[in-house]
C-alpha cells in the first residue's frame, strides 16, 4: 500500500458533493479522464473501493461513506492552515461565497454589495440566492442565511432578524370577489402556496398555521414568483411584509389577527474561525442589518394597508 496524495483526496472530495464525474471535473477544472485516474490511484493506495461507478452517476460504497468525515477533517486543516496567511491589516482577498434564501440574498444582501466592494476591493464575493438549504461542511458555501436554527453539526449561528408575515390580496382581487374583513372568509378563496415537496423548511408552512382546511390552488416553488402572482391579482398569499410593502397593489388583510413571525439565521463554519474574509464578511452583514434597524423587516400596517 503506498501513501495516498492529498490531491486524490480532494478529488474524492469533488466527486462525493457532485455526485457526477463530468461535473465534479468541471468543478476542478481538470479534464475528467485526470479526476477518474486521482480516484483509482486513491483506491489504490487505501486498499478498497470508494465509489460504485453507475450510469447515472458516481455511488459511495460503506468504505467511501467512512472516508467522507476523515477527508472533510483534512480539508478543515489545510484551510485553516491557509487561512493563517490572511491579514487583515493589509486588506482581504480571496474568495467568500453566501448562499441565501432568495427573498433575504434579492433584497437586502445584494444592495449591500456596494459597500462591501469599497471597503475590500480584493475580495471576491460569490452570491447564491436560492430556496434552498446549504452544506457548509460540504463547501456549499462559506456562509449561509438559515431560516432555522442547525441542532447538529460544527456550525456558528448567529440570530440576524425576525420579520413578519401576513396575508395580502390585491386591490383587483378585492375589487373582483369583495372585502374580506373576517377570518371565516379566508376559507371560500383562492389561494397561492408553495410546492410542498420544494418546500426547503418546514418554515414555510404558513397555510397550515392560519387553517388546516386551506389548500392551495396555485403553488409556487419561490417566494418572489408568489408575491408577483398575488399581485396579479389570481390569488390570496402568505407573503413576508417586507416584500409586499413594496408592491403597492397589496393591500394586507386582517393583520390584527393574523401575524406570522419567523427568523433569519447566520451561518458559519467552526472551521472558518480562522479565515479572517470569512469573519469578516458575516461582521460586514450583521452590522448592516443592524444599521438598517426593524423597519426594514416590520414595516408598519399602514404602510401596507388600503
């Protein structure tokens, strides 16, 4: 048995988060028949087989799912190690990638852009605005925006905001169906919901809080698609105030009664301690939600009301 590269290692690596050969080369910027011959080599020279080479794609058997740990362990090292040549002092540079409810990354993080370019101009920012769930551990991401507080894993959580959600129709549903100024009457509309098997959190089940019965006719796998079909006036929506207050064909409907909160959550690595870029772009975050204050996030009733 001879002693395995590091390189074949994060070859492994690259194929276990891809689960494609062809995309995990891609990824590495080698060509495919490179990455094929990193994995046999690391077979090779640990003694078993790592994957079960299908035609849909690249499977770990019982020894690949033991090695996946180790190999994380190993990655985590060597980029501390890495890390300790930061500086802040003389300025960041590198890369730092933020994936994000699509909602939270669209209208705030983006914004935000700006002002972090002027203060690191060297520093590379990838932003991933998706609804969806991401692995820091499998370098998804560097940071990311949660909706829930993780109960596993070696990750840093930091509390970024509540905000509020409530029920809107537009002004031509209402003008087409009527006022709606009792709770009874939620149940005879239309309504737009998520694609319960997209549904990325159990967070987003806001129907089932306001009735069991209500079953969505429209269902929308994001939430910046369902604020324009309320809009559009096709149905009622669960919608974050922070987004409907920006459409001025909303109006919220029964917001003493009904008054959902949920929260944002920051993201990092217990790894990432030492990647000053990365602790530095999170400090860059929470200090702007902070200046920006709750009215961004809970705007009042009147703004959002008829």
């Amino acid at each position: 048995m001879r002693q395995f590269d590091w390189d074949d290692l994060q070859a492994f690596l690259a194929v276990v988060r891809a689960g494609r050969l062809t995309v995990a080369a891609r990824k590495l910027g080698v060509d495919h028949s490179t990455l094929s011959r990193r994995i046999v080599a690391l077979e090779q020279s640990i003694g078993v087989t790592l994957f079960d080479r299908r035609a849909a794609g690249y499977a770990l058997t019982v020894e690949g799912e033991r090695l996946v740990p180790d190999a994380e362990a190993m990655e985590n090292l060597a980029i501390r190690i890495g890390a300790r040549q930061d500086d802040a002092a003389q300025g960041l540079s590198g890369s730092v990638r933020i994936g994000t409810p699509e909602a939270w990354g669209t209208y705030f993080l983006a914004r935000e852009l700006t002002e972090l370019a002027r203060r690191h101009p060297e520093l590379e920012v990838e932003l991933v605005a998706n609804p969806r769930m991401f692995s820091l551990s499998k370098r998804e991401a560097d940071i990311a925006v949660s909706m829930t507080r993780p109960e596993q894993g070696r990750l840093i959580a930091r509390r970024l905001n509540d905000y509020e959600l409530g029920v809107y129709a537009s002004r031509s549903y209402l003008a087409q169906h009527g006022p709606i100024d009792e709770r009874q009457q939620l149940q005879q509309q239309r309504w737009v919901g998520y694609i319960e098997d997209l549904m990325w959190t159990s967070e987003l089940d806001y129907l089932a809080e306001i009735s069991s019965t209500i079953r969505p006719q429209i269902r929308i796998s994001n939430v910046i698609s369902q604020v324009q079909a309320v809009a559009s006036g096709v149905a009622l929506g669960v919608l974050p105030c922070f987004l409907a207050a920006r459409e001025p064909e909303l109006v919220r409907l029964l917001p003493q009664e009904i008054c959902l909160r949920r929260s944002y959550w920051l993201l990092t690595h217990a790894d990432a301690r030492d990647l000053v870029r990365v602790q530095v772009v999170a400090q860059f975050i929470c200090e702007r939600l902070e200046a920006l204050g709750p009215a961004f996030w809970l705007p009042a009733p009147a703004a959002v009301k008829a």
